[in-house]
C-alpha cells in the first residue's frame, strides 16, 4: 500500500544510515564508506551534500536511490522502506548520476522514450513529456540527434531531462554540473531553481562552494563517511567563520611563508583591534580569520610581515568547509 | 528486489527493459542481422551443397541416419544443426558485449535501474531480447534452408521444421541465461575471446554438426553429451527430420531448460552483486 505521509513529514529521513561495503578480496577490510549520518529532507527544499573525494555522497546518494543497499541504521524515503518497497519509491523519485548513463547510439527522444517506458508511461504522454522537458532544458532543436556527438553540457542537460520524465516528487542530483563551463553550469542552476520554485523537492551534491550558496537551503559537509556540520549556506558561515577573511601571499621558495606563519601566530587571540580568530595555510597562502579584515592587515603590518599580496574577502562556505575537513574543494 | 504486488495494466518490469532493447535494436539492426545469418549460411552452402553430393554418392551415406528406411541426405542432416549453432552464436555473441556495454561503457543497465526496474527485471529483459533476437535469426535461417532445398515436410503433420524453431530458441536462451549473467562481471573483454575461441568454436566442431557424435572417439563422447549445444543439434534435427522419439525430445527439452534455470538463478545473483553494490 503506499503510504500516506503527511505534508510536514519528512520526505527522506535517515538516522545512523551506514554503507560498508565487503572487501575487494577475501581477507581484505571491509570498507565504510558512510558511517552513520542523520539527516532530514523537508518538502520543497533543495538539501545539498558537500565534500571532498571519496566522502561518501555517491553512496549516500545511491542508497537514497535505492540501488544500493543500506548496511545499517534506518532509511525512510517517502514514507516507506527501501528494502521493501524500492520499486514503488523509485517510481517517483528522478536520478541524475555522476556519472551519465544515455545511449549513446540513439536520438535524444529516443533516450526519453525508452526511460519514460521504463516508468510505465504510455507512448502518447511520454512525447508530450518530451517536448515539454526538451524545451525546458534547451535542446528541443536536437531532439533528433544522436547523443554520442553531444557535447558534456548537452547531455547533462539530457540527462536532468530524463530524469524528470515520470515528474518526481525528489529529484537526486549527484554533482549535476562537474566538468561543465560557466556558462553550462548557469543555465542548469537556473533550471534547477526553477524546479524548485515549480515544487520539487532536490538533494544535490557538489564540490562547487558557489552552487551550494546558490541552491541549497540546506546543507549538510560530509569528510569520512560522516556529517561535519548541518545548516544553511549563511548558518554555517556564521557558525564556523568569522566575517572577513584576509588572504596574505609570499613569493614561493623565499621562506617568508614560514616566517609570516610564525609570527600570524602570535596575532591570534590577542583580543587587540584586528586580533585573528584563526588560521589555515595552503600551499600558496595563509588565511587569517577576523570580524574586521583590514585592521588584521594592519596588524599583521605590524608585526612585520610583508606579504607579497594581500585580499581582505567576506567569508564564504568554502572557509567552513576548510574549517572543517582541512581540505580545500579543489581536486 | 522484484516489485512484489502487480501493478494492474502496467507492462510488467522485464518486458520495460526488453522494450528498451528493442528500441535501441531498430536503429542498430543493420549490422548485425548480416553477420549473424551469413556464417551458417555459407556453411550450408560450402558443406551442405558441395561436400553434400559427394557424401550422399560415397559409403558412408548411411553414417548420417534414417527415415523411412532412406538415409538422410547430408545437407538435410546439416541445416537443423547449423540452425541450432546459429542459435548458439547469435545468444552468445549477443550476451557478450553488448552486456558490457551496457554495464560499463554507456552504463545504461545503471540508467535502468534508477526507474522502478529492479537488477533482476534487467537481467530478465536482457535475456528475453536475445530470446526474441535468437528467434529472428533462426528465422530467416529456416526460410533460407527452405530456399536451398534443405527442408522437406516431416513430423506430425508434415511441420515438424517449424518445431525446431522454438527448440533452436530453447538452445540460444541456455547460452544466453549463463553468459549474460557471466559478462556482467567482466572487467575486461579478453575473456570473450577466450568463449569465442575455446568454447564456441569447439562446439560448432564436435556437438553433432557435422557428424553423428557417435563417431567422436569413445573418451571424448561423454564431452560432446553435457554441452547444451548437442542437445539443440539432436533436438533440433530430431524435430526437423521427424525421427525424433518423445523420450528424446522430453530429454533434450529437459537438459535445456534446466541450463536456462541454473543460468537464471546466477544471474539473479550477478546482477545483483554487480548493479546493487
Ligand atoms: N562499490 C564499491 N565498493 C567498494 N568501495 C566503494 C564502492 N563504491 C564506493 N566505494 C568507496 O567508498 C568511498 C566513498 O565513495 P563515494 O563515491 O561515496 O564518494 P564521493 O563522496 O561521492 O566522492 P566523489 O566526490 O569523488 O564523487 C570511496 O573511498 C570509494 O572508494
Ligand atoms: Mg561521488
């Protein structure tokens, strides 16, 4: 029987959801990939899983799919046991996989055909899907072009097609614009968003910090197989960074980066005007954190450090997010 | 995990990914519908035609059975069999990589499964098309045997070639049940030449085709009885020539499916290890 959920329910919730998968060879270790991660999606949000490689988002998200077994902890997607009922949740979910899954030897219409087949929809209302979605994802002019010459922008928009074919009521999006152009990436946000605003339900995942400040209402960071931090893009900023940032380089090979880093050192705490929070180094850089940039450059002026540049910025997720995992997002 | 309750009126899972499939065969039929027909046809006519005459005229043209008290002619001997290795070799060919294909490069096994299709329906579907692939090329193998003056009414009713169509889709779908649920955890192609080479080749010789397997030296006859393919050539020849017992058919009929049964539970198996991580 499909169940009744009521409109506050949560459409997907896990608690303590697990993934281990066996060893490769016998005698090896056992794998966990998610290692009990709590989460609620709510209707009508879009609900963001950010982090770096190998965190666990595929998986999470190939359970929520239900082509992947759970190893433990509990699952419900709209209302139901995905051990029990997958063929019934996944009839009304839509996928869009890392990695594309179209025929490459057939027309694009041909690809919505045979998947709105796959939902059971008759012939008739799976053309008028097409041209409907088509038409939403800007490739009515090719609908009877093969897909194989398609360029990656193309078929991810093929691929967000398809899945809306039998009109779900989530749509999963597993790194919907990785390898796209600025210009790609914008036309897919914008239709996501629009879906969006049109009722569906979305969970996504990203390594873009930009898409997930754009999208997400909510957002969960992911590192190791579990869940770092949960809140809003603005929520976690607030709650895991300060409100400036202040970027200082050095001319590689010359030590003054080892040097400064010493002395920043000695800026944090010290409850002064422009008295650092924290900081991070990267290869190139080193971050400072503080409520007031410029007053932090000035003291780091101060203290005698002569960066080679500097850039005082507001705060953004990916500070949170190398707060967080020590990692910056770029593979 | 197979749906559980019916859907009323909707196409049940497996005959989707059949569809699919077929979908997808319209527009790529072309290449393959030669290949596949053409082998066991030039096969018919170099040995069937030509080495045929010869055969029939020598001393051992009793080698080959008899019906009615007759011996059978070679060429009459020959095309049910080679109606059966076309079976074999459309399923096999068709279980190999297309299966990869759709498991690894175009991943459209994956796309399958995110619908309500569970890995099993896709197995299933899969399995079913090359059934229906095996039926069209056995097909028009029959009406060129036909053509070629291979077949001549026998059985009830004189239809007893037409029987062997149905038994020649019986001896695709035991290739094609174990094959496709083995290449579906293949990582590389190179064990599909292996199958080409070491097993399908040395069947198409020593299953009956060419010759009564009772002519197979006695250590290597046993071999010859456990292939499924030997099981087709007789059941197929036995329908076609009418001189097949109903002891013969229950057997042959009965291995066969047993083959499609045991490829069955496997791929259920493979499927699901593969496509359900
Ligand atoms: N089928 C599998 N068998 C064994 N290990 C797996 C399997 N699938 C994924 N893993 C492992 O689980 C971990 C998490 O993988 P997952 O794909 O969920 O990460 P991810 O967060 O999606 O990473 P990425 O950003 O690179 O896509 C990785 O270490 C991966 O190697
Ligand atoms: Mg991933």
């Amino acid at each position: 029987m499909a169940q009744i959920t009521s409109a506050d329910a949560p459409l997907i919730k896990a608690v303590g959801l697990r993934k281990v998968f066996p060893p490769a060879k016998r005698g090896g270790e056992p794998f966990t990939a998610v290692d009990g991660v709590d989460f609620e999606l709510r209707r009508g949000e879009v609900f963001g899983f950010l982090g770096p490689n190998g965190a666990g988002k595929s998986s999470t998200m190939r359970m929520i799919g239900c082509v992947s077994p759970i190893s433990g902890g509990e699952l419900t997607i709209l209302g139901m046991d995905p051990r029990v009922d997958s063929s019934r949740i996944k009839a009304r979910l839509g996928v869009v996989p890392q990695e594309d899954s179209l025929d490459l030897e057939l027309r694009v219409r041909e690809n919505l055909l045979i998947y709105g087949r796959y939902f059971g929809l008759k012939r008739a209302e799976i053309a008028e899907r097409t041209a409907e979605l088509l038409e939403f994802v800007q490739l009515a002019d090719r609908a009877e072009s093969t897909v194989e010459p398609l360029s990656g922008g193309m078929k991810r928009r093929l691929t967000i097609a398809r899945s809306l074919i039998n009109s779900p009521e989530i749509l999963i999006l597993d790194e919907p614009t990785t390898g796209l152009d600025p210009q790609a990436r914008h036309v897919v946000w914008d239709r996501l968003f629009r879906l969006k605003q049109a009722g569906t339900t979305l969970v996504l995942t990203t390594h873009y910090m930009d898409e997930a400040e754009q999208l997400c209402d909510r957002l969960v960071v992911m590192d190791h197989g579990r869940i770092a931090a949960e809140g809003s893009p603005r929520d976690l900023i607030e709650r895991y960074s300060t409100r400036e940032v202040l970027e200082i380089r050095f001319a590689p090979g010359s030590g003054d980066h080892e040097s400064a880093l010493a002395k920043a050192e000695g800026l944090i705490g010290t409850g002064e005007r422009g008295s650092i929070d924290r900081l991070e180094e990267l290869p190139d850089r080193i971050l400072l954190y503080s409520d007031d940039g410029e007053a932090a450059l000035a003291a780091v002026h101060g203290s005698g450090i002569t960066p080679l540049a500097s850039l005082v910025r507001r705060s953004s997720l990916e500070d949170v997010f190398l707060h967080l995992t020590g990692r910056t997002l770029v593979d | 995990m197979a749906v559980e309750m019916p859907q009323p009126a909707a196409t049940p899972m497996a005959a989707r990914e059949l569809q699919g499939l077929l979908t997808n065969y319209r527009r790529t039929w072309r290449a393959s519908i030669f290949s596949s027909v053409l082998a066991p046809l030039m096969s018919l006519v170099a040995l069937g035609m030509s080495l045929g005459k010869i055969v029939d005229a020598g001393p051992g043209a009793h080698t080959f059975g008899t019906v009615d008290g007759q011996p059978v002619k070679y060429l009459l001997f020959l095309a049910p069999a080679l109606m059966a290795n076309t079976a074999m070799q459309t399923a096999i060919g068709e279980s190999t990589y297309p299966v990869m294909s759709a498991m690894k490069w175009q991943k459209t096994y994956h796309a399958a499964i995110a619908s309500p299709l569970s890995a099993f329906d896709v197995y299933l579907g899969h399995v079913m098309f090359i059934g229906l692939r095996v039926l069209m090329n056995c097909g028009i193998f029959l009406g060129t045997m036909a053509l070629f003056g291979a077949v001549e009414a026998a059985g009830p009713a004189g239809i007893g070639p037409l029987l062997a169509l149905p038994a020649a889709v019986l001896t695709g779908l035991a290739f094609a049940a174990p094959v496709v649920a083995w290449a579906v955890l293949q990582e590389r192609d190179t064990g599909f030449s292996v199958v080409f080479r070491f097993v399908m080749i040395p069947l198409f010789l020593f299953s009956g085709t060419f010759f009564p397997v009772s002519q197979l030296p006695a250590l290597i006859r046993p071999l010859a009885y456990v292939t499924p393919l030997w099981h087709g050539v007789d059941l197929c020849r036995g329908l076609a020539l009418g001189s097949a017992t109903a002891g013969s058919v229950l057997l042959h009929v009965g291995y066969l499916a047993a083959v499609v049964i045991a490829g069955l539970w496997y791929g259920a198996r493979t499927f699901r290890r593969r496509l359900n991580p």
